[in-house]
C-alpha cells in the first residue's frame, strides 16, 4: 500500500522538495494533507496538481481565497494553527512530514505522535524546545521519529545495525555559512542581502540566517541529543566547507563512520519518508574527483557567539533551550527587516536568557509560558 503522507509546511524549502520526491514515486506514496501558513498561492497550485484529501491555511484571512479556487476539486479546505494541529491526528495519514518552521511545529508533532504516527522530523525547534517531552511520547506510543535535517539524517544512516552503547561521540559537520572567513569585526557591518548568500544549501529565510551565525548548528546539536539519546560531552561540531560529509559518528573502538553525498535536501527527505527502505533515484551523484581536498577545522565560538551559548544551554537543559530558541526566532526576524545588526543577535539572546526564570523540569505548560515570555523579553529588549 501507498504512505500516505501529510507535509505540515508544503510551500516551504523542505515541502516543495519532499513533493518532488513524492511525485518521484508514485506508486509508494500520495499526499493526504498539504498546509501552508501564508503562501496561498502556491499551495492552492500544489493542491491542484497533487489533490490531497485536506488542505489547511494557517493565515485564516486567506481562507477564503484557498477555499474558492479550489470549489471544483475534492479537496477540503480549512484554516488556523488550531486545524493545522489536529489534522494530524487523521486515520488515513500514515506519516507526517513536520516541515514548519520554528516553535509552530511543536503542538502539531506533539499530536501526531499522541495520534501514533511516523514522524520525519525536518522542524529541529521540536526536539530543541521540548525534546524529553518528544522522546516519552514517542516510546510510550511506539512511534518511530525519523530525522530529516541532513546532519541527523547521516548520524541515523550511521547508526544503522549499530548496538547504542558502541557510540562514544557524534560529529556534526557545519558549511561555516557565507562568513565562515570574516574577522568579527567585519560581522557587525554585513547585510540581510550577504547573510542570506549561503555558499552552499538553497534553504528558507531563518534557516539560512541561523546557519550564517551557527545558531542552526547549536540548535542541531542539542536535537542530536535527544533523536541519539546522547550526553552534550558526546557531541561535537567541526568546520567542513565543502558539505560533502553530512557528519559522522566515532565508536568506542575508534572507527569512524560518515554518511556523503552531493548537497541536496532531497536525499534526506527521501530516506526518511521511504525508511526503512532505501529508495532509488535520478540525484545528482557525488564525483570525488571535483573535491581534491576535504578540509575540517574547529569553529571560532568567539566569533560565533550563537554556537557557543547554544552548546552552553544544552548542557544546563531545562527549559533554557526553550528561550533560546524563542529568543533567536524574534531577533532573526528583526534582523530580516533590518532593525538590528548581526552581532546584535547573540547578544540578545543572552540578555533574554539573563531575565528569564530557570525551570529544570519543565511541563508542556511551562514550555508554552516559557516560549511566550521569551519572545516579550526579546521584543522589548529590540524596541
């Protein structure tokens, strides 16, 4: 039987990716839910061209715009957060692709892991934010959360037929982004327009800042603790430019395994909605010939302040990852409409991390009250 996919984020860098590889394979997966925050347009073309059961438009003052041009087509239109939260829990979705972006894609996640549906994780703020709350829920209904993220993807690819004590430590490689060879001084004068010029990976507003000031890669490093259920001093992060090696994982024996491949979404995406089948492909294949060199080197935490207090959260857990997520989202969306500077941000951040109650075992409620407050906090700091 087909998977029956539902793409929260279709009109998004992951979502429109994850449809092409779905219209790849038709014959092993269809689309039963598409939904979209704001980009009507676009999802009212994907609708029409891959006709899922439901759509959903987070922005409810364009429901009536999705609702009327797809009047002749079988598909049912709805809209809000809320709908996007409880459509998961259909019986005729098998998998949900999370592909939000940020905090957002908690509430859905969380519902349909309740609802006992296969996860391909490609939102990170889940894990970062809540991701004890995500491991339990995950073993208590015997779910698989399967990562989409590139780095995760080739730790899990890794850590396949691998016994979990054999681990001794996981490597996360990172690009470096645009200003990977940037003095600090020359950050505090770069743009919107030089930040979002990433040398590598063509991904969507946020993500691109994050990875130029390495808070993806702080983010991606706490979500690798709890998707490998790992100690902070097991994880690493090393400088590697070229994004061949997507990371790698070094057992207690000194081994070394590293997942490679050409840079492209697309294969990740494909592994985890195929899991545990690898699937065939047209993708571009990776000709070590055009790479003469490898190189890796340690990040510059001093420069990329964002790693460094990221690494420091993980390690006092809590609910700090929380804020810090909270915190960064708001100072990256300032920075997108130009009201403060790139090394502005972390500095933001630490001061909301300073003002904010510390809560070592935090609830749901306590996640929701402590990403609120953050966000505030941030907010007028910025004003």
């Amino acid at each position: 039987m087909k998977r029956r996919i539902a793409i929260l984020g279709s009109t998004g860098s992951i979502g429109t990716q994850a449809i092409e590889v779905i219209e790849h394979h038709p014959d092993l997966f269809s689309v039963e839910v598409l939904t979209a925050y704001n980009n009507a347009e676009l999802l009212v073309r994907q609708a029409i061209s891959l006709v899922p059961n439901i759509v959903v438009i987070g922005n409810e003052e364009k429901y009536e715009f999705v609702k009327a041009q797809l009047e002749n087509f079988p598909v049912k239109v709805f809209a809000g957060l809320k709908s996007i939260a409880e459509v998961v829990e259909l019986d005729s979705i098998d998998m949900v692709l999370t592909a939000m972006v940020g905090y957002a894609g908690l509430l859905p996640t969380l519902n349909a892991l309740r609802a006992g549906k296969a996860i391909a994780l490609a939102n990170k703020e889940t894990k970062v934010v809540a991701g004890e709350l995500v491991n339990k829920l995950a073993a208590e209904k015997n779910v698989p959360v399967i990562p989409v993220d590139s780095e995760h993807s080739a730790i899990f690819q890794c850590l396949t037929g691998e016994a979990h004590p054999g681990i001794e430590k996981i490597i996360l490689t990172a690009s470096g982004g645009p200003f990977l060879d940037k003095s600090f001084e020359d950050l505090g004068a770069v743009t919107r327009k030089e930040a979002l010029d990433h040398p590598n990976w063509c991904m969507g507003d946020k993500i691109t800042i994050d990875s130029a000031s390495m808070m993806n890669k702080g983010l991606e490093a706490i979500e690798a603790r709890w998707l490998f259920n790992l100690r902070p001093d097991q994880i690493d992060v090393v400088i590697h430019p070229q994004s061949v090696i997507h990371s790698m994982v070094q057992f207690i024996d000194g081994s070394v395994k590293a997942q490679m491949g050409v840079p492209d979404m697309r294969m990740p995406i494909q592994y985890a909605l195929g899991y545990p089948h690898r699937l065939k492909s047209d993708f571009p294949r990776l000709d070590f010939t055009q790479f003469s060199k490898l190189t890796f080197e340690t990040p510059d935490t001093k420069k990329f302040r964002n790693l460094a207090i990221s690494l420091e959260v993980m390690k006092k857990g809590g609910n700090l990852p929380c804020v810090m997520n909270a915190a960064n989202e708001v100072v990256v969306d300032a920075f997108l409409n130009e009201k403060v500077g790139f090394l502005e941000m972390p500095s933001l951040i630490e001061q909301v991390l300073g003002k904010t109650v510390f809560l070592k075992n935090p609830t749901y409620e306590d996640y929701c009250s402590s990403d609120s407050e953050a966000r505030e906090i941030a907010k007028q700091l910025i004003k």
